[in-house]
C-alpha cells in the first residue's frame, strides 16, 4: 500500500523529482571528476576513454546540456536525445575527446525514449544518434575508427535503448493484462445485473399473469354475491365458492413461484405442475364461472409443446380473456391453431364502453415480453369497437440475444 502511494506520488510529481535528479547528477559529476583521480589520461578525467580538454566552455556547455536534458527528459525526450547527440558530437569535433556527462546523460535520455515509444521509431532515431556519434569519434578522435571506447560507447548505447525498448514492452503486456481483466470483471459485473434485471422483469410477469386472472376472478364474483345478498340469498353460497376456489388457486400459484425463488434445497415438496395449454378447459371453466362466455375453436392437432411455449401461450390466453373479462362486454372468442412450425393464438372481443380502463399496461408488455423469449410475437389493439389479441409461436423455441 504505502509503494503504491509513493508511485502514485512520484507520478504526480514527475518534473519536480526529474530537476532535483539533474541537479544532483550534475552536481556530483562534476565534484568527482575535477576531485577525483586525475592520474590517467591527458585530461582531468577519470581514464583515458572518457578524458576531455580542460576547457571552461567544454564544461559549461555539458554540463548546461546534461542538466536540461535530465531535468525535461519526460517531456521531450526524442528531441533531447537528439540535442545530447548534437552537443557530444560538437563537443568531439571541437577537442577530439567525448565528454563523459554527455554520454551518461545520452544513455538515460536514451532508456526514457525507448520506454516512452515505439519500437520502429526507438531503434530508427536511436540508431542514427548512435552512428553519428561513432563516426564522429572515428574522425576526431584521438584512437581512430577502431579503439576500444567507440566500440564500448556503441555497445552501451545499443544496450541501453534494447532494455528501454524491452522495459516499454513488459509495461505494455502488463498493461494490456490489466485492461483485459478490469474489461472482464466489467462484463461480469455487467452480466450479473442483466441478469437480476432479466429475473426481476420474469418475476414481476409470471406474479402479474397468477395473480391478475384470479384477482379478477374474485372481484366478479364478489360483486355479484354482495349484488344478490338481500335479494337471492341462495345464490351467494356458489359466488363464495368460487371466490375460495380462485383464492385457493393464487395462492398455490405465489407458493410455486417463491418455491422457486427459495431455491431447490429448501423446498420440502415439489411445486405445481407448470401450467400449459393442456390446462386451458380449466382456464375457460373459470372464466365461465366469472361471467364470461368464452367462444373457443381449435384448428390442427393439437400437440406436445416446448415448456415455455406451452407456458407463453397459456399465459396469452388467461391475460387476453382477463382483459376481455375486465374491459369486454362478457363475451370473447378465442381460436387456437396449431400449424406446422407454429401456434397461432386469436383472441377478441368486443369493449364495453362504460368498463374502466385503469390497467397498468403490464399484461400487454407482459404477453409480447413472454411470445419474445420464444422467438415469437403478439399484436394487440383496438379497431371498431373490439380488442384483439394475435399471437403467433414457433414450434420449437429460438435462441434470441
């Protein structure tokens, strides 16, 4: 934690560190080469391969040089390696020996261009920088094209771009593993609240298609046993009796669902059988018990079906006919055929012009939302006085996205 504090503080103070560096690079350069060992060579140098006239404005130059390039490296470091280059190369020509602070502060220019571009460009620029200055050496020089230093200086400076080339790249793959896997943990993410989404919006439905049907079912009828109280009171008894049955029949449907929603392990017995079309005479007696006549007409052999087109088509027909049975005029027709590679599901009836139109619109959404993830499709509108319903579903179910 507290090294990866210290690299974000760094990074946030780049230029700052990159002065105080030069600065004291330069600093205690210059402090050990004219008070360090001036024995070797024909200069106040540190040996005879990196030795330099002793020469004010030798000094001045360099170390000028050394200390903007250090200090702006990050910024500009393509130019400044070439800058380096042109000053080492003019320092050369001028006293025939390299300035040895010209040549470190070329090798890590040169590491940070190598690090900061790419590899086409590192080796192009770097190259030229590294030839101009061993030809340079090879004609002011004092040792000529073949002494030992030209070639040491050549292979440092290869050396030196070739590990800044290779630093960038491990970077780069670090980088790019990191970006794959923050990419992965977002798509997982992303996965996982598509999915919380897509179970909120098949709960809501399969709640809204179990309990709509029977609600309206209980509500019918308990407007007709509080309408016949007082003057049939023999005809309560059957209005309550399907108001029970219709209870009944809800609250085993909500127990099925949050036996699902409890998961396997924890139910101590297995839940309803899923409803389909097989169920669909029992679906159209209650309706009739509810008041509304129900014209049914089958075409085609009718067929085993996938569950959930089974499972969408029956809740078609029990959300058409409740809506029939809230907004119609207690009568609808409902046809059903099979086809070959389809079913195809026809409901109407006509609109009762005083009913009260205070649904919520779910039960339309709710029907395309179910012929959708069969890779089928539902129509529904008003034209002249009557409400239709047309759902066509395929025989064998579609991947849809």
């Amino acid at each position: 934690m507290a090294w990866g504090k210290a690299r974000a503080w760094a990074r946030r103070h780049a230029a700052v560190i990159d002065a105080v560096f030069a600065v004291l690079f330069v600093g205690l350069f210059f402090m050990g080469y004219f008070f360090g060992d001036k024995d070797h060579g024909p200069g106040p140098g540190p040996g005879p391969g990196f030795a330099v006239a002793d020469s004010a404005p030798v000094h001045v130059i360099a170390g000028a040089t050394a200390l903007f390039v250090l200090a702006m490296r990050r910024r500009w470091p393509e130019r400044l390696l070439i800058l380096d280059t042109a000053v080492s190369v003019g320092v050369m020509a001028a006293t025939g020996y390299r300035h040895p602070l010209l040549i470190v502060a070329w090798l890590i220019v040169a590491y940070t261009f190598a690090r900061r571009t790419n590899r086409g460009r590192a080796w192009l620029v770097a190259g030229v920088c590294i030839a101009a200055m061993y030809l340079a050496a090879g004609v002011f020089g004092a040792g000529g094209w073949l002494a030992p230093d030209n070639f040491g200086v050549a292979a440092w400076s290869i050396a030196v771009v070739a590990i800044g080339d290779a630093t960038r790249s491990r970077r780069a793959y670090i980088d790019s593993v990191e970006e794959r896997a923050r990419r992965a943990e977002a798509t997982r993410e992303e996965e996982a609240r598509r999915r919380v989404a897509e179970e909120r919006l098949r709960i809501a439905r399969e709640l809204h298609d179990v309990v709509a049907h029977h609600i309206a079912v209980i509500n019918v009828q308990a407007g007709a046993a509080a309408h016949v109280l007082r003057t049939r009171p023999e005809a309560v008894g059957p209005a309550l009796a399907h108001i029970r049955r219709a209870a009944d029949t809800v609250m085993q449907e909500l127990g099925s669902v949050v036996g699902v929603l409890r998961g396997e392990d924890e139910l101590d017995e297995p839940t309803e059988p899923t409803r389909g079309l097989a169920r669909l005479a029992e679906l159209l007696d209650s309706f009739a018990a509810a008041g509304l006549q129900v014209e049914h007409r089958q075409s085609g052999t009718a067929r085993d079906l996938p569950a959930v087109v089974d499972l969408a088509a029956y809740r078609i027909v029990q959300e058409s006919l409740t809506n029939a049975q809230k907004y119609g005029t207690g009568r609808a027709q409902l046809a059903i055929t099979y086809a070959p590679e389809s079913i195809r599901i026809d409901v109407g009836n006509a609109i009762d012009e005083g009913a009260k139109t205070n649904g919520s619109g779910y039960g339309l959404v709710g029907m395309r939302e179910r012929a959708a993830a069969t890779g089928g499709t539902v129509t529904a509108g008003a034209v002249d006085g009557r409400f239709d319903v047309h759902a066509e579903l395929p025989a064998t179910v579609k991947e849809t996205s």
